[in-house]
C-alpha cells in the first residue's frame, strides 16, 4: 500500500478507531481518549483529525520522523497512525497549555 492510501484510509475515522484499537496501545488509547473528550470527538474522530492535521501542518522534520518509523515497522498502517496520533497529542498539549481556545490551534495551521 502507498503512503496515500495509507494517509486516506486514517482520515476515516471508523478505519482509524479500528486500527487504534488493533494497535493495542492502551496507555495511547487513553490519551487519544482524554484528548478527543475535549474536543467533543470520539476516538475515531481525533484519529482521523490526527492524520489530517499532520498531512497538512508537520514539518520536514516530523516527516521525515515517520519514514524512520515506517522502514522499522512490520504494519505500516499502524506504525503511520502512531506517529501522526503522538504528533497531534503533543501539538495539542502544548498548544491547550500556550493558551489557544480549546487546544484546537493544530487545525489552524498556527
């Protein structure tokens, strides 16, 4: 699968709350969680928002980060949607912390 399509498929979040839960990460599970409660999404939901926001604001270096991930993983998928997921939980802690409305500032593009 290419990385496109792998992008395409978590911004579905039913794609991205099954494969969250596949990863079997119940420490990120509960982040992912907490995260998307104050958003008013579901795990899915942030998920997907994870991957979209990330396709659209990380940097050359965060990028570059998830193709180190990939070429040292064996399900790329899940490999993919943890990078993107960690990614945005840091984004919003630090943001939701600087002071922004809601921690919402990732899909602002600030």
């Amino acid at each position: 699968m290419l990385l496109g399509q792998v992008l395409q498929r978590l911004g579905d979040e039913a794609f991205a709350a099954e494969a969250l839960l596949a990863m079997g990460d119940l420490p990120l599970m509960v982040e992912v969680e907490a995260a998307g409660q104050n958003f008013g999404e579901s795990p899915g939901e942030y998920a997907a928002g994870a991957s979209r926001r990330f396709a659209a604001l990380a940097s050359n270096e965060d990028w570059l980060g998830m193709m180190t991930a990939l070429e040292r993983a064996e399900d790329a998928g899940a490999a993919c949607l943890k990078h993107m997921v960690e990614w945005a939980l840091r984004h919003d802690k630090t943001e939701s912390d600087d002071g922004c409305a809601g921690g919402h500032c990732t899909c602002k593009g600030s």
